[in-house]
C-alpha cells in the first residue's frame, strides 16, 4: 500500500509541476519560443489521459526501481535513478527536433523544466520506495 501511495503522490506532483510549467509558459515571455499547437483549449480529457499515462511511465519506474533497490540503498541514489530515467524520456521525447519545426531553444526549455520535473518527482518516490536490507538509509 506504501509504494501505491508513493506512485500516486509522485504522478501528483508530476502532474502539477506539469501544469504550473504550463501556466508560466504561457504567461510569461518562453511563449514566444513556443510552437502554435502549444496554444490551443486543453479539454478535461486532455488532462486526464495526462495523469494517466504519467501514472503507468512512474509506476514502471517505481517496478524498475524495486526490481534494482538493493543497489539504490541511499535516497540521493533513488533519486538520480529517477532523474536520469525521466530526463533521457524527456530528451528521447525531443528527438523530432530536427524533423519538425520546433526551434533549439523551446526544445531546451522543455527538456531543462522536464528534467526538474523528475527531480522532483524522483524526491517523492524516494521517500516511500526504500530497501529492507540492513544498512540501507
């Protein structure tokens, strides 16, 4: 019930950092470098497969995570296990890059919130995924 938990709390927050990047994208200067298609009406339905399928990608995290937890015994591990999992899907996500017409710099921007976006949501899942061995903080 524990890891349910931190499954959920930590799609929460990626799913909230997700919108709060939204919203300071588009009210601030970042929306000049944003594509048309950013600046549409989101429907509830778009919100909610949102935070459906971050649910599956964190709760696939959160089972490799579990399977490889004897060798994360420190929560800066669990963390930067995370982080970099999350940052290279949201790299991996930018690679059309050079097949579309998204500038450099909004591909920079997205994948620089991104990557604090999983920090913060590998601190979250850090706290409620721990070992069981002796010695593991």
């Amino acid at each position: 019930m524990r890891i349910f938990l931190g499954v959920f709390f930590a799609t929460l927050t990626n799913f909230i950092l997700g919108i709060l990047g939204f919203y300071l994208t588009t009210n601030s200067l970042i929306i000049s470098f944003a594509p048309d298609q950013l600046i549409h009406t989101v429907s509830s339905s778009d919100y909610l497969s949102s935070f459906v399928l971050k649910f599956f990608v964190i709760l696939t995290l959160t089972w490799i995570m579990y399977r490889v937890r004897a060798l994360l015994d420190a929560p800066k591990k669990r963390i930067l296990f995370i982080f970099l999992l999350g940052s290279s899907f949201s790299i991996y996500n930018q690679v059309d890059i050079f097949w579309s017409e998204l500038s450099f710099t909004w591909s920079l921007i997205n994948v620089a919130g991104e990557s604090l976006n999983w920090l913060l949501t590998g601190y979250v899942l850090s706290k409620f995924v721990k070992p069981r061995h002796l010695g593991a903080l």
